[in-house]
C-alpha cells in the first residue's frame, strides 16, 4: 500500500464517522488551544518585560561600584577591598568585548540649574570625555564633546524646568542646545553657614529619549565633577590612586555583557547590568510557563485517551472489514498504518482547531490590553504611549502545538492499532 492509497483509505475512513472524530478531537483541540493561549501569553508577558527594562538602560552597559563605596549602604567590607584606580580600569578595558571604561563622578553637593529665569534640578555625571564618543550616546542636537565646563543633557531636562515664583512649568520647554545655563553648587560650612558657588555652563549636545536615567542627567568631564566635590569636601581626591567609587563599562554587544560581569565580580567589585535583571525575570516567566503549559499537557493527555478509545471502538465495528483486508492480502503493517494514520488524524485535526483558537484568543487577549492599557494611558497623560503586546505566538510554537497534538493521536493509536494487527481473519470474518 502506497501512501496516496494510505491517504485516501484514512480520509474516507475519518468521514464516515464525522461525530465521533469531532468529539474526540474536540478534546485536542481544547488541549492544543490552552498550551498556546498560556505559553503565547507568557512569552508576550516576557517581551513586554525585557522592552521595559531595555528602556531604562543600555544592554551593553555595565555599572561597576567598589564595595568600599557601598559601604555606606550597609554592604559588607573587609578592609582589604579592591580599587578602582587607573590601573584597575586599564584591566577592565583589556577584558575580550569590552569597548570602553569611563570612570563616573557623581556630584557630592546639593545643586540646582538656572536658565534665565527658570530653575531645574539634574543629576550631574562626570565622565572621562575620550570615553564619551565611545558609548554610543546618540544626540538629538549638537554633539557629545565634554570640555571644560562643557555639559550633554538628557533629554527630559529642559522639560523640568519650572518658575520658582509661580511652581509652574513653561508652556514651552526652553531649548538648551548651545545655551548657556547655570550649575548653582551649595554646600554648608562648620558655622552653618551655607555657600553657594556658581558655574556658567555651555550645552554642546541635547541627548535623545532613552526613557531611562540618561533623560534626566548633565554629563560633564570628570576634571569639572573632581573640582566641584574638592570644593563641596574641603580636599582634592586623588581618584587615580586612590579609586574611583563607579565605573561604566560598555560592552560591543548584549552577550557580552554577562560574560564581563562576571570577570568584574571576580576581581572583588559589585556589577550591575540589566542583563542581570532580565535573566533572573526570564527564569520566572520560563517557570511560569512550564507549569502553565503542564496545565495544557494534561488536557492533551485526556484527549490521548479520548483517541484511544475511539480507535478500539472502531476496532470493533471494523473487525470483519479488518478480517476482508488481510484476506485479500493486506500485511499486518499496513493494518498498522491504517490505524496509526487516523489516530495521528485525529490529534492533527484537534491540533489544527487548536491553534486556530489560540491565536484568536491571543488576538483577543491583545485587543483587550491594548484598549485597557491604553485608555489608563490616556487618563494618565500619557497618549501615543507604545503599547507592547501581552500575548505573542512565535511560528515555533505553531508548529510545535500541530506536532505535539499529532505525536499524542499516535502515540494513542498504538494500542489500538497494534490490537488490530492480531485479529486472526477467519475468526474477523465469522464477528456478528
């Protein structure tokens, strides 16, 4: 028996026998449509967490801090911890992947930004600015050169800035690119007395959205930060020798990242990346996944069952046509493959049905956010906000969910088909 002939024999067996196929393919389907309803969803879920964290930095970023400078936080220190002094940074540099080490400043004292008459506060970075042009920040206006009492500004800062007269923002926010703003430094002394030490600074380059911290930050050379902090402290720090609180490393591409994360941890020093953040929230949802489409595997195997049964049934309403073929010279393979064919039918039938469900309950379930989680957008301030979808079926899946409900219909035709093969056809053809 060739397989056309195969083909034609299953198919006009199935439709004969329309309902109870249906029936029990119904049990696949429902199967087939849950594993992809839950999986599809875990996987939107998934995307929709690693486009949110990817937004609050750069995957190929890596934020390195010394522990003594995490002391102050409550973190753990020997005395004898490592530095991140010049020749520590020059190691980190020489690490494979690795594109660029900036040192990064933060400024110690309270600070405020003037422009004209309006006042905004900023998180002011000094960075090393041979190492700027290296981490890829894009600019929307102007460019990223850092000299000397030269700043890039994210792009949310004009946009903070307010009346302090009035507590209102402008209608309009200022444009900075090649403005001259002020950076109002104060400190307080012994006495108590409060001093304050202003510094002209001309914006070269506006950076683009990030949606991140980069929105929100003034970057200057580390030379200007250094002067700054040696004013608000009283003393000069020699960071070169003595180390630097943080580092930036930027790697040439996301794989890399935890790969050099874990040199910096061995070298004594914390590492942060947000390929950390997205690993240990991908193995959460990889959980939530295996158990939710366990949930589905069981309503698959209740349907192999279902097929199982169907087919010893059919056995038996089929026995004198089973005894007719093998007396005509039909081997107990082709019985087999008979058998097996519509049982593998009827799982991909179910299958098929299956996925035609998940999809519409995934596009139904996207529809639904996408209303939802939009019109709180709007409540909120927040239209045109890009909407990421909550369930997502990838091709891999589809065809995973077709052969998996077709590998279950063999799987529970085996018995029957076997059963089939050893029916003696003289007693087949006598069965009333």
């Amino acid at each position: 028996m060739n397989w056309r002939d195969l083909f034609h024999l299953v198919r006009r067996n199935l439709m004969r026998m329309k309902l109870r196929v249906a029936m029990t393919a119904m049990g696949v389907l429902i199967g087939t449509a849950a594993i992809i309803l839950v999986i599809s969803l875990g996987i939107g879920l998934q995307r929709a967490n690693a486009e949110s964290l990817s937004a609050l930095g750069e995957l190929t970023e890596i934020n390195v801090y010394s522990m003594t400078s995490l002391a102050a936080f409550g973190a753990p220190t020997t005395g004898a911890e490592s530095i991140l002094d010049g020749k520590t940074l020059h190691e980190l540099e020489e690490l494979p992947g690795v594109v660029a080490v900036t040192p990064v400043l933060s400024l110690q004292g309270a600070a405020s930004l003037e422009w004209k008459r309006l006042n905004t506060f900023a998180n002011i970075r000094g960075i090393d600015p041979n190492a700027l042009s290296k981490l890829d920040y894009k600019t929307a206006t102007g460019s990223t050169r850092v000299g000397q009492w030269q700043a890039v500004v994210g792009a949310e800062v004009a946009n903070q800035f307010y009346d302090p007269r009035t507590g209102n923002r402008p209608k309009t926010a200022p444009d900075l690119q090649g403005q001259t703003v002020l950076l109002v430094v104060s400190r307080v002394t012994e006495d108590g007395e409060i001093l304050e030490r202003r510094v002209r600074l001309r914006v070269s380059g506006v950076l683009e959205k990030t949606g991140g911290e980069k929105d929100y930050s003034l970057y200057l050379s580390l030379r200007d930060v250094n002067d700054l902090n040696a004013w608000v402290a009283g003393r000069r720090l020699n960071y070169e020798r003595e180390g630097y609180p943080q580092a930036l490393i930027k790697v040439n591409d996301p794989a890399d990242a935890l790969t050099v994360e874990q040199e910096v941890l061995q070298k004594g020093f914390y590492a942060y990346s947000l390929q950390t953040l997205i690993r240990s929230t991908n193995v959460i949802f990889l959980v939530i996944q295996a158990v939710l489409g366990a949930l589905g595997g069981v309503a698959l195997l209740v349907a192999g069952f279902g097929i199982a049964n169907a087919m010893i049934m059919s056995i038996y309403e089929r026995t004198r046509e089973i005894g007719l073929m093998k007396a005509v010279g039909a081997r107990n393979r082709d019985v087999l493959f008979i058998f097996l064919a519509e049982a593998g039918g009827i799982g991909l039938l179910g299958g098929v049905g299956g996925l035609l469900v998940g999809l519409l309950g995934s596009g139904l379930i996207n529809l639904i956010a996408t209303a939802y989680i939009g019109s709180t957008a709007a409540q909120q301030g927040g239209a045109g906000v890009s909407i990421p979808s909550v369930a997502y079926t990838p091709l891999w899946l589809m065809a995973f969910a077709l052969l998996f409900s077709a590998a279950v219909g063999i799987i529970s035709g085996i018995y029957p088909a076997l059963r089939a093969t050893r029916l003696d056809p003289i007693a087949a053809l006598r069965y009333e």
